[in-house]
C-alpha cells in the first residue's frame, strides 16, 4: 500500500508546509519533516511535547518521523497518542493500522479492525483485513475485502499475492492470472509469483505460457518451479518425464514433502500403486516426522487391497496431525493436499454416506464447497449452509463449523442468522476478531435497530487500548 505520511502531513498542514513567514514550532517541524530530516523531526517533537503533551499533531509528526525511520513501535505508540487526543482523526488510526501491519507487530489485526470498524469503506483497512483473513485460511471472507479495498490491494505485494492465492483455491485461476501479471508488474523479484502466475495458467491449460513464466526460476533448479515444470508435463500426459523432473528435485532436497506427493499422485492416477509405495518408504525415511507421506501411503495400500496396512499409516497419521484426522478423512484430505476440490467434495460426500452423522465430515463438507466459491451460485451455496448446520448440530462445541455457518449466512444475506452465529462463536471465544468483524458488518447491513454496532465498535476500541497498553508493558515511554 503506498505510504502516505507526508501527504497526510501536507494535507493537514499545508499553510505549515507552503509558508515561509510561519515561525511557529509546529510550523517547523512540519518543514523538517518535508524536507526528510526525520532526527532532527523527532527531537524536535519530542522536546515540545515535554512542554505541551496534549498537542495531537505533534505526536502525529513524532509518528511520521518514526514510520519514516523504520522504528513501527514508537510510531503506533505515537500514533496511538494523537488519536487518544484526537478521536475524531481518522487518518491518525489509519496511519498506525498501516504502521502495525507493514510490521507485522503484535496487536496489528486489532489496529485494522478498529479502523474498519470506525469506516467500513475505507479502502486501505479492507486490503488488510483481507490479508489477515487470508492468512487464517478463510479465502471466502479475504476475496470479499480485498474487492472491497481493491484500489489499495493494486499496490501491495502481499495482498495481490495473497488475493491471488484465494482465487486459485476457489477456482477462478484467469482472475488469479491477471492478479499475479499485476504483481509481476510491480515487481519482478518474488519468486513466488512467477510460481502461482504459472499455476493459474496451468489451471487454464496454457501450459506454454505456465512454462515460459516459470523458466527463469526453473534454470535456477527452484523447488518450486521444478514441481510446476513436472505438473505441466504431467498435464500433458508426458508422465515419464514429469517423474524425472520430480526425482531431480528430490536429489536437490530430498526433505521437500511436496515432490513425494506429487510423485504419489502420478502413481495413483496411472495406477501404478505399488512404484508409489516404495516411492513414499523412501520418503517417509527421510521424512518420518510427515503426517501427509503417511496419509498418501495409507492412501496407495488401499488401492491394492492393503487395509491393516493403511490403517496402520492412517493411525500414524492421525496420531502426527495435531487436528486429529480420523481414518474415514484420510481420502478427502489426501485430495485436499493435491487441491483437488472436486474429487475431495466427491470423497467426503462418499463417506458420508456411511456416517451423516459425523460432525467433522459434514464440517470439512461445506468446508469443500466454500473453498471453491459460491459467488451467483445460490445451489452450492444452499447446500454449504445444510451441511454447516448438520455440523453445528450433531457438535454444538464445533467452534470452527459453528464461524464458518455465520460466514455462509452473511453469503445468504441472512444477517440475523448470521448475526446468531457470530455471538455464538463469541460466547466461546470473546476474542475472536473475525467473529467480531463479521458480526459488525451483519449488523450495519441489517440496520442494526438496536444500534449494537456503536457498542461493538466501542468494545472493539477497548480491546485495541487494553491490547495496546498490554503491548507497552515494560516499554520506555514516550516521548
């Protein structure tokens, strides 16, 4: 997101900043800061601040001049003091929300809710909201705000890369492709982005164009870029040589899980079960700490009729995974690894058939569906939400079926529904910020009668003071 420090300097001073005849401390501070001598800015506001402390704008230009030093903590902290004199400053709270996330500081997802919370709109605050969402997984919630905060996520990396990101997981890779030609254009040093510019063209079936974006990456034997080069290949149906590929790059790095996976998965779907089991002995030597080799191996043994030995990889597995998969998961998720959304939708819908109800299986079911999107497709929509609420249901403590069926009737527009939701999940976790955001947003929508949102919004403040206060614990003051 572009810096905007000193416009909002020059926007709030601008006799300061165009007059010469001004003598005035502030006046001067203000011309330091414009003129980038951001030490003398910081001793000079410091200094005058210890004659007159409740001057917002000057622990505003303190903040400036920190964020202009690269020193994030004095600059939220300075921040955070204007604001507290000046509640009414907008830009102020902006400032340190941009301060603490570009940090990553502790505390930063707060400092974005409490501006979203005071300004839905603003453009900045959603791209970030966005990449905290994205960050937690939730690719429904991320697309919804970075297309809310489109304008500022065209100047972030880690927002188009993470927009990107969500695109591709709920299937729309020529959307994602056009992100990623954007962040190309703004940089073409990340790596990762030639990586998921090529997979979304893979997706597409343009597999020169996917090859010829990677190339660059591939002559420098990145992981990575080796997997895309065997993906195309295996697309192709040249599967001989996606596996001489795939072998290069586990001799380069024989602990990178992801090559034995895909070496599994062009086993399983050639059938050749057995190549694949010796295949992930190997890697399971190397690896013997994977939960995910294990899945895939127990995966393969079932193909050939081997069924105490997958169980026995399926309970090695469940036993590494701190999520507890349960035997009857082990197909949908070994899909879910190979984000292959349709045939893990397939899967899951399979065993349920066995067990309805199970409350995990109808969760990870509308889980499936959500992950590819719903957006004008009120069908799968419908039927994300049946199996949310059978999930809700049969496990009334299923936190995370419980938040995603609020998200699901915020989709519907059933703002009340989802409003319920969203202080259910809040009964169990007081702090979950999504939960909140969520439900402030459900709440302006429906008009919010009970005029909730200003108290939330005010409860939303609160945890930003405490949080920042918990932060400053043991800190030097300022200034």
């Amino acid at each position: 997101m572009p810096s905007f420090f000193l416009i909002f300097v020059g926007s709030i001073f601008p006799l300061a900043a165009q007059s010469s005849r001004s003598t005035s401390t502030l006046d001067q501070i203000v011309g330091l800061l414009h003129a980038g001598r951001y030490q003398e800015v910081v001793a000079r506001s410091k200094a005058a601040l210890k004659r007159n402390p409740t001057e917002a704008r000057l622990w505003t230009t303190l903040g400036v001049a920190y964020a202009q030093l690269q020193e994030p903590g004095p600059a939220k902290e300075a921040f955070y003091q204007a604001g507290k004199l000046d509640p009414s400053d907008l830009t102020v709270l902006e400032d340190a929300a941009q301060v603490s996330y570009k940090a990553r500081l502790a505390g930063a997802e707060q400092d974005v809710l409490a501006l979203v919370a005071r300004d839905p709109d603003d453009s900045n605050g959603n791209a970030m909201m966005g990449v905290f969402a994205a960050r937690r997984g939730d690719c429904q919630q991320a697309v919804a705000a970075f297309e809310r905060g489109r304008s500022a996520v065209e100047h972030d990396s880690e927002a188009l890369d993470r927009f990107g990101q969500c695109l591709l997981i709920q299937g729309n890779a020529k959307e994602a492709a056009d992100i990623y030609r954007k962040e190309l254009e703004l940089s073409d040093i990340r790596p990762s982005t030639r990586y998921y510019l090529a997979l979304s063209l893979l997706a597409l079936k343009r597999y020169a164009e996917a090859l010829e974006v990677v190339q660059p990456l591939i002559a420098q034997d990145d992981q990575s870029a080796l997997l895309i080069e065997a993906k195309i290949d295996e697309a192709q149906g040249h599967l001989t040589s996606a596996v001489e590929i795939l072998r290069h790059a586990i001799a380069l790095n024989p602990h990178e899980v992801k090559n034995y996976l895909e070496i599994a998965t062009v086993c399983f779907d050639t059938r050749s079960y057995r190549d694949g089991v010796k295949m992930l002995d190997f890697a399971i030597k190397e690896n013997p700490d994977s939960a995910a080799l294990r899945t895939a191996r127990g995966i393969l043994h079932v193909q050939l009729s081997e069924e105490g030995l997958a169980a026995v990889d399926f309970d090695e597995a469940a036993r590494m995974d701190a999520q507890q998969t349960s035997q009857k998961e082990a197909h949908v998720l070994f899909a879910l690894q190979r984000n292959d959304l349709s045939t893990a939708e397939t899967q899951v819908e399979q065993e349920l058939r066995g067990a309805p109800h199970d409350s995990a299986l109808n969760y990870l079911a509308a889980q499936i569906i959500y992950k590819q999107g719903t957006d004008n497709r009120p069908d799968r929509l419908n039927r994300a939400v049946q199996y949310a609420e059978a999930a809700v249901t049969l496990d009334q403590t299923n936190f995370d079926a419980r938040d995603l069926l609020a998200e699901l009737y915020f989709e519907q527009h059933d703002y009340q529904k989802s409003i319920k939701q969203s202080r259910a999940a809040l009964n169990i976790n007081q702090f979950d910020q999504a939960a909140m955001y969520r439900l402030l947003l459900s709440l302006k929508r429906s008009g919010d009668p009970e005029h909730e949102a200003a108290e939330l919004t005010h409860r939303l403040g609160q945890m930003h003071s405490e949080s920042h206060e918990l932060e400053q614990t043991g800190q030097e003051k300022l200034p």
